[in-house]
C-alpha cells in the first residue's frame, strides 16, 4: 500500500510504501529489507526514486519516497501509444539508471508502466528496486505462486528460475517499450498463468501487426530485447537503448547530447565517431620540435594581437608589407631582435606606386624588416689595480703577524 503523507519536518509530500504486515512477522525478513532498504538508497541516479527513509512500526514496513507528481506511464498508456521520440527518451533515462543498479549487483526484476513516475518536468523516474526480490525470498514459491507483473516478466522468470540477472530486466524493459510504441502490451491474455506460458513459448510480437507506420529497423530491437534465451539479448539495457536512438534519432551527434533539456539528466548520451573533417588534427612532439608554435612575445605587436595559439601568421604577400617576416626561420636564440617596423605603413599614392612598379624592386638589404640593437659596451676589468690591492693586502697582514709574535 502507498499512502500520500506530509513531512512535518521539512514540509514536503512524500509517499509512503507500506510492505505487507506477514512481511514483517519474521525478524529474518526485518533484517533483509533493511539491507535493501539501504542498497536500494546507495543508487544515486538521477532517474531513480529517491528513498528519504526507511523504518518498522510494530510488524509494519515501510519507505519513505519521495512523492512523484507527475503521475505514471500506465497512466498515459491508458490513453494509447506515445510519440515515437518520446517512448525513446523515457527508455534511455530508464535504462540508464537501471546500468547503474545493475552494476551494483540490484536486478529490478519487475519493470512495468506502473513503476515509471514522473515528476513535474516530465522526467521519469524508476522505482520499487528490489521489493519483489524481498517478496520472493519471504515466501517458498510454489508452481501456482508468482510475483510480479506477468504482461513484462521475462521467460526465466516465468519459468521460476532463481538465478536471475540483468537481462531479465533487458527484455521487461524492451516489452515496455513495445507497449509504448503500439499502445498494447506484447502479450495479452485473461489468465495470468496463459500469459505467463505466452512469454515463454509464443514468437516475438511484430510490429507491423499492431503499428505498422513505424520504422521497420526497430523489429530488430524486439526480437533481440525479447529474445526467449537470455544470451541472445543486448548485453545491457543501455545497449537496447542506444540502439532505439539510433533508429530514431539517425543524426544524433555529440551536439545533440550536450543540449539540456527535460531528457538530458542522467541519459546516457549516444554519440558517433566524428568524420576526418570534424576531428582536430593530431599534433606530435616531433612536428613540434620541427616547426615550433608562434608566440606572442616574439611577434610584432600588429601581429600578436590577433594570432591563435594553434596557428602560425603567414607571411604577407603584400609588397608594401616590409615588415612581414617569417619568424618560424629566425633562430631562438634571436627572437631578442627589437622590431622596428616602418613609422609610415600608410599607403602611398598611386603616381608613386606606378613609379616603383616599374623601377626595379629593393632588395632586402636596403629594407631590412628589424635592426639589431647596439651591443653593450664591455667593462674591461682593471687588472693591475686588483692585483696591487691584494698585494698590499698580504703585506699588511704579514707585518700584523709578525708584531703579534713579537719578531721585531
């Protein structure tokens, strides 16, 4: 049972989920779902229920949730299929989180439209994470005695098998999907125990039966989520995923997952290898080596302003440019050179232009592109001075020490 309540304490709504009274008789089964309780807290995603709290009141067991507004998708199911791209956006969220559960070591075990909420920004949510579990390992199951939701359950399930794994929640996941897609589940039938042996042994449903406008590249998703042998399905839920995004969303590069939106929080982003042109081009140490980058101390300051840190300025064409240079050929060891370009860079008028078209050109002597600073002086050291000073000095100490021992 799932009760409405108000946090006295914090002033919010939560939802409160009230396990069954038998549950609780065993102190055994206390103790067990307190550990779920506590795995089940550890999940932090996005897309998961966040569970505030959980606690014991005589027999009872409950958790504190908090309170999705949004209502379920079995609501909106009620009213028949969802848009394609929607379906795909709440079935990359989910899987998404249900990745990182299992991860964990959780298995859900019971993914239905019931167990996906949604809150007022339209995210969905996943719930319930290990209650079923906590049920089967409360009872001894029995051939008439199922738990969980028949229209999803997997054929392992459906079988009783105990040992369960992540694939079990793959192929609910992708019968979810189905459902959302078509508007109907992917098996129906009156009597549970029918239903359950439809899982088992009827064919994949197809698309085509119950939507056939829809692209016909998703029956591949069906038949290898639904597969009735858990090694023939997707390795993982975010491979169903991503495969659904595809088929729906060809053109989805990196652009497309950055954006932010009511989907982008916790799906994992489904990207596609970047073409040669849309790549950034490798740089290796030796290329560096050879042809080293620019930079802006050694560039005239009408160059340093503009250039970028990956590229090199080329060299102008301009002849009346004559402060343009290749730096790239000058020497470390004489990027010092003062730059001295020409006070007057305005263009002259076009008689002089004519004239020096046709005299012949400079040469680069006569226009030389920077000057070298003069070179300092050099302070020649007075030898003779030092070398008197220190003689001096020696006599000196000398005669001290010969005063001391008294040998005068």
């Amino acid at each position: 049972m799932v009760y409405l309540a108000q946090d006295a304490s914090f002033e919010r709504q939560v939802a409160i989920k009230v396990l069954a009274s038998n549950l609780g008789a065993d102190p055994e089964n206390r103790e067990r779902f307190r550990r779920e309780a506590k795995a089940i807290a550890l999940i932090e995603h996005t897309a998961v229920v966040p569970v505030y709290e959980y606690g014991e009141d005589g027999e009872l067991l409950y958790l504190v949730m908090r309170f999705m507004q949004g209502g379920s998708l079995k609501d909106r199911l009620s009213h028949g299929p969802v848009p394609l791209e929607f379906a795909s956006a709440v079935t990359a969220r989910i899987a998404s989180a249900l990745d990182k559960a299992h991860s964990m070591g959780m298995i859900h075990r019971d993914i239905k439209p019931g167990n996906i909420l949604f809150d007022l920004e339209e995210n969905p949510y996943i719930t319930d994470f290990g209650l079923v579990k906590l049920v089967e390992a409360s009872v001894q199951l029995s051939h008439s005695e199922f738990f969980g939701t028949p229209v999803y359950t997997s054929p392992e399930q459906c079988q009783g098998e105990k040992t369960i794994d992540a694939r079990a929640d793959t192929y609910s996941l992708t019968a979810v999907f189905f459902h959302m897609v078509t508007g109907s589940p992917p098996y129906q039938s009156k009597n549970a125990m029918a239903l359950l042996m439809k899982h088992i042994s009827d064919p994949i449903p197809r698309l085509a039966d119950t939507a056939p406008g829809l692209p016909s590249a998703l029956q591949s998703v069906i038949d290898r989520g639904m597969a009735k042998s858990p090694s023939d399905r997707y390795g993982s839920t975010g491979d169903m995923a991503r495969n659904v995004e595809r088929i729906v969303s060809p053109k989805h590069t990196t652009a497309a997952a950055g954006a932010s939106g009511p989907w982008s929080d916790g799906i994992p982003s489904t990207t596609f290898p970047l073409t040669a042109t849309e790549s950034t081009p490798a740089v290796s140490f030796d290329s560096l080596r050879k042809k080293p980058p620019a930079r802006r101390d050694s560039l005239p300051p009408e160059m340093a302003a503009g250039v970028k840190t990956a590229q090199t300025p080329e060299p102008s064409t301009d002849p009346l440019a004559t402060h343009a240079m290749d730096f790239r050929a000058i020497p470390t060891e004489r990027r010092h050179l003062e730059w001295k370009p020409r006070a007057d860079i305005s263009p002259p008028p076009a008689s002089e232009i004519a004239l020096s078209s046709a005299a012949p050109a400079p040469s680069k002597q006569t226009q030389p592109a920077y000057t070298e600073p003069p070179k300092p002086l050099e302070k020649k050291t007075a030898g003779i001075p030092v070398l008197l000073l220190i003689l001096v000095l020696l006599v000196i100490s000398v005669l001290y020490f010969a005063l001391q021992r008294h040998l005068f």
